[in-house]
C-alpha cells in the first residue's frame, strides 16, 4: 500500500462531493495518508492558481505516492507530474474521466488545456497510469479520455453506464476504483 494517496477534485466540486470522502475512508482504515485538497475557487477555476496549490501540497512526492483525479482535477495533475524535477517519481496515478483537450461544453476550462502536456518527461515520472470512463459521460466525452489514455500509454477502464462519476450519478462510493487501485499497488 502506498504510504500517501492525493484524491483531487474536478470543477465545481469539493473533497465534500462524490466518492471523494467514502474512498479517503476506505484508504485510512488500511492505514495510508490521504490527501484530498480542496482546490481554489472551483467555480471558477485558474491552471496556476490549481497547479501552484497542488505543489503547495504535495511539495516532495516519491514513489510510494499515489494520484486519483477526476475531471478537471486530471489536467491539473499532469501539469504537476510533467513538471517534476529530474529523478522524482512517483508510483502512479489513476484518472478519472479526463481530458487534456478542449471540452466543448466548457469553453470556460479551455486555459487549462493551452498548455501543451510533456507526455514524455510525464511518463517518465509515473510509476502506473490508468485512465477510466464512462461511455455515456455528458460531461467529458468518452472519446476524449480514450485519447488520453493512448497518449499517456494508460491502461483503460472502460465503464458502460456511470455518467460523470458524480454524486448525481450514483457514485457517492466507488467500489470499482478501489479495485483497480488494489489491484496496481499490490503487483
């Protein structure tokens, strides 16, 4: 089990929201710090302002650390895995329904996505990636997080029916992510 999870949330959401709080749960009774940092002005979100506090912390990851991001939370965590220094890895990161493309709906979010992700010197820093989905997101498209994951080289999880992974979809627990987590950090 990894000595540190960092659990971040998408746009207009809070560590209060989702499965957020039922998958910090499930992880402290084994035992491992959780993180899950309540991002800035999520209803309005800014790249640096998100990217600068997830730096703030998780100053100094190692590779007994583990990443889980929903939507928006995910771009915002590849910036910070490209952006680690020489030699800093981590053991992995699981995404959850993300995109690092423009979303149509949310031309808001489009300042998040002009930087061009290092998938390279990302990967180099990651341990495991996984990328899951839903196929009838109305959110995210689905095609954009398959894209995502072809680009990071992410195995890809594939859900038929969860929507966004929300709250109003039903996921206020998360069983399933907590499986595929078990399953990567036991190898």
């Amino acid at each position: 089990m990894p000595d540190k999870i960092v659990i971040i949330h998408g746009f207009l959401s809070t560590p209060r929201h989702h499965w957020f709080r039922w998958l910090k749960a499930q992880l402290e009774k084994q035992g491992t710090q959780v993180i899950v940092p309540c991002m800035p002005s999520p209803r309005a979100p800014s790249p640096e302002r998100w990217l600068s506090h997830l730096r703030a912390c998780v100053p100094s990851p190692s590779r007994h650390t583990w990443f889980i991001a929903h939507s928006l939370g995910c771009i915002t965590l590849m910036q910070y895995l490209a952006s680690l220094g020489e030699g800093v890895s981590v053991g992995g990161a699981i995404l959850v329904a993300g995109f690092a493309e423009p979303v149509a709906a949310f031309p808001e979010l489009d300042q998040f996505t002009r930087q061009q992700i290092d998938y390279g010197r990302l990967k180099k820093s990651v341990g495991q990636l996984v990328t899951l989905r839903s196929l009838n997101d109305d959110v995210v498209p689905p095609d954009l997080t398959q894209t995502l994951s072809r680009s990071l080289s992410a195995e890809l999880y594939s859900f038929p029916a969860a929507g966004h992974f929300r709250e109003q979809d039903g996921f206020i627990q998360f069983p399933a992510l907590l499986a595929v987590l078990r399953d990567y950090i036991m190898e």
